[in-house]
C-alpha cells in the first residue's frame, strides 16, 4: 500500500514536540507500508515579521520518525472567515501533490479542517480514496463555529472513511453527516518502553522534588479550555484538606501568566516548569501520585494514557474520549468539568488513597503505538478496496 498523510500536526526540525502521538502513530504505520507525509506550514507575504518568526526556519525537506515529509507553505489569511482555510490550503498544496499521481493509492488527512476538508478535495483530484482521522478540538471545537462546520458538513461526508479517536468523536462525526457504517473508532497507543512504573522517590529526586509531599501534576498545554486555571483556583480546597499537597504545571502556552498569579500565594508548593522534552515527561509521571486533566473538552488525551501505563491513577473531567480510558475506579476518577468542588473532592480522595501502580499499568485499557497504526492501516486497507469495488468513483 502506498499512501501520503496531510497534517499540520507533525513535529519539525523546529518545534520537535509537536504532534508526538502522530510522529508515533504514523511513524509505525510507515513500517507496514510506503508512506510520505505533507505537514504544511501556514504562511502569509510578510508573516515572518508577525507570526511566530521561527515558523520560517523549518525545513522544506526532513526525515521524521523515518518518515520522508515535506513541509510546503501554504496560504493562510487570518483574521479573515474560516470558510477560506480549507480551500486556501487545497489550492497552496497542488504543486506538492501534483506528484503523487498515479504513485499513492490513498490519501490520509489527520485534523478535520482544513487538513481534512484538503484532503478529501486532493484525493479525488488524484483519483484515489481518503480517509480523515479525527483528533478532538477539529470537531469539538472548530466543528461548533458556523464556517468551519458549514465547510466540514458540505465535505466530510465525502470521505471514504472517517476515524474517531474515541466514542464521542465518532458520534460527533456522524453529527456532521457521516454514515456511521463508514466511521472507525481506532484508539491512540502508549510507549510502554517508556511510560511504565518508575520508582517515585528516584523520580524526584532526578528532578529536585521533596519526596514526602503528596503530589498532583498537570502535563499539557497551558490553555483555559483544558482547565489548567481551574485545577489551579481548586488547589486551595485540596491544600486545606492536604495541607502538605503540592503541584506541578509541566507546559506552556497563552494561559502561563494568569497561572503564574494564581501559583504565586502557594510558594515553592505549586511549580510551573515550562514545557519538557517527550522523553522527559515520562519522569515527571512518575514523580507524581495523581495525574489531572480538567479539561473542558477533549478527544482521547494521551497524556492519560501515558499516566495509566506509568502506573499513575488519573483525576480528569468526563469529557470525550475520557469514559474510553477511564473504564475503572481503579484507574481514577472523573467529575463534571468546570466543577472545582468535585475536582477538589476527587484529588483529596486521590491523594489519601493507596494503589498498587503496576497493577495500574497492567490493567490499563490500550495497546502500544504498532497496535494503534495497525488498525488504522486496516481502515485504510478497506477504504482503498470499497474505493476500487466501487469503479473508482469518490464519494458525494
């Protein structure tokens, strides 16, 4: 089988930790048959002077995670209607796909819009089928504004198959127009070479923590939407009932400086650290007794699962993907979102109750990334077959 992926969710020479779970997922995929990728980067004439200025240092040609990846400009016009995103970066991308004619026999779009809604548009000009996975804020959030959802119903359905990263994705889907006889629901992986049970007190030590406090850790982007504030404002209930608990924030993002002000009362108990290399994230898991992820709404978050194969039991809210991951008291509890009493309630339980951490990580409900990639090479197995069986001709 040979395929090319479009996603602008992809790491690069530049910014290395970006879209690790689709550096993973299809850097496995790339063992089981020829793939290439297209990773676009929003560009717009005299952008490097407002945007983000590093963006212009990216390589046009890179190999990651043994994937060959171009990293073609694409027109982007902010501040104007989202309806032109999809197709100002269908047209910016004919020249890079212009010569995959005739050598791929699908193409994959992952991130619903544009990547997806271009996807769609450069397969049937290939001539060949495309499946588009979804991630979680391409359809829980960009698929709620008016443009970007007029644009996602009039083409999403058009797909040859559609895939969900959880339940609730798959129903949001099939909210867009998609039959649900062509969407596959196929979970994200873990890295169990890497995210396993550590020694807790090894872990702080390595990273300049006192071993004894009870400790809770936020691992992700530092954005209201995924709670982060919220944690922050119930740390106080948590504190008064724990009062040796402590926190740490591992990331970045707009959100940093009102966190920074409400951290600031908590002294050295509360700690923000940035955000950390991939391969470093697996020791602050396992410094940590609780992992929390309050987040408003969310796909499958793999630092969750990255929590349970590290042996760390989970607060999170019940958004999602969430309830496909949390199947078990065993593996922590969710509450509502927005809710700072039962997120204060559920990390005091937490962090007064043991549990045995490999018993955790054994129970925990996903394969590793070979499994993740194998299934979706399946979706996109039987796309390219329905696609032939059906004379060649696309979807709508």
């Amino acid at each position: 089988m040979r395929a090319v992926v479009i996603t602008t969710i992809f790491p690069n020479a530049v910014q290395p930790t970006a879209g690790t779970y689709n550096r993973q997922q299809l850097g496995a995929l790339g063992e089981m048959c020829e793939l290439e990728g297209v990773a676009p980067i929003p560009w717009f004439p005299g952008s490097e002077r407002w945007m983000r200025a590093e963006l212009a240092d990216i390589p046009r040609r890179e190999v990651i995670a043994g994937l060959e990846v171009e990293h073609p400009r694409t027109l982007y016009i902010p501040k104007i209607g989202r309806m032109l995103y999809g197709p100002l970066m269908t047209g910016s991308l004919i020249p890079s796909m212009a010569r995959f004619r005739g050598r791929v026999d699908v193409v994959l779009g992952c991130f619903a819009y544009p990547d997806g809604w271009a996807s769609i548009a450069l397969a049937k000009w290939l001539g060949v089928p495309c499946v588009v996975k979804l991630h979680g804020s391409d359809v829980n959030v960009l698929g709620q504004m008016r443009g970007p959802r007029i644009m996602l119903k009039s083409m999403l359905p058009r797909a040859e198959r559609v895939v969900a990263v959880s339940r609730a994705l798959a129903d949001g889907a099939h909210e867009l127009g998609v039959p649900r006889d062509r969407i596959d629901v196929v979970h994200n992986g873990v890295d169990r070479k890497v995210f396993r049970p550590r020694d807790r007190a090894a872990a702080r030590r390595a990273l300049g923590l006192r071993e004894a406090r009870p400790l809770i850790a936020y691992i992700g982007n530092l954005r209201q939407p995924k709670g982060v504030l919220d944690l922050l404002r119930a740390f106080g209930k948590v504190s008064s009932e724990v009062p040796q608990a402590a926190l740490v924030v591992v990331g970045d993002g707009p959100a940093k400086a009102e966190c920074e002000k409400l951290a600031r009362p908590y002294g050295d108990r509360v700690k923000l650290v940035g955000a950390r290399p991939h391969t470093e994230i697996a020791q602050w898991m396992a410094a940590c007794d609780i992992l929390c992820l309050p987040s408003y709404a969310e796909g499958t978050p793999n630092v969750v699962i990255e929590a349970l194969a590290s042996g760390r039991r989970v607060v999170a809210s019940d958004v999602g993907g969430i309830p496909d991951i949390l199947t078990s008291p065993a593996f922590g509890t969710m509450v509502p979102p927005r809710n700072l009493d039962a997120l204060a309630r559920a990390l005091v339980h937490g962090l007064r109750e043991d549990y045995d951490p490999h018993a955790v990580s054994a129970e925990g409900p996903f394969g590793d990334w070979n499994d993740s990639a194998a299934s979706l090479h399946a979706v996109l197995e039987r796309a390219i077959s329905d696609f032939r069986q059906r004379g060649r001709r696309p979807r709508g």
